[in-house]
C-alpha cells in the first residue's frame, strides 16, 4: 500500500521517497516486536496500538488513498484484509489456516 501511495502520490518510480521509505521500515519494526505475532488483528480493531500519533496518521493517509485501490490491484490481498477487518484475526492467520 504504501509502494502504491508514493508512486500516485510522490510521483517515484520504483524506489520510494525518503518519506515513504521511512514509513515502511518504521512498520516493519512495529510488526516484528508486535507481542501478537502473527495472530495480530488489523489495527484498527487491535487493543494495543504501537505507533506513535504521528506515524499513526501516516499510515491512515496511506490506507485511505491505497486501500480502495488495492481492489484492482491485488484483489486477493484486498478481499483477505476485508475479511480479516470483519473477523478481527489477520490476513496471515487465516492464510495459514487453510
């Protein structure tokens, strides 16, 4: 999603901004120490919210703009993370499952 939002958005082709760049590692660290691994709910329904406000609000952003996107684009990807908003598991988990 946020490949997607810094293409349309930044204008980069392939590499990200710097701004976008340091979004996504900041995310990256942020899931690796998540205490609920990879039973992690989506964030808007998890009880522990690791963000900072500022990063948060990015990464909204980022959502608002990507996600009704991410249809066309991955729509695997797309349908597993509505599910995943409706039941409250992640997409990883319910993958796994199967």
């Amino acid at each position: 999603m946020i490949h997607l939002a810094c293409r349309d958005q930044h204008g980069s082709k392939g590499e990200l901004c710097d701004e976008c760049g340091e979004l996504l590692e900041y995310a990256r660290l942020r899931l690796a120490k998540c205490p609920f691994g990879a039973d992690k709910p989506t964030c808007q329904q998890c009880p522990v919210h690791c963000y900072q406000p500022s990063k948060r609000e990015q990464v909204r952003r980022v959502m608002r703009y990507a996600g009704p996107r991410m249809i066309l684009r991955h729509p695997v990807l797309a349908v597993l993370h509505l599910i995943d908003t409706l039941r409250g598991r992640s997409a990883r988990s319910l993958v796994e499952d199967d």
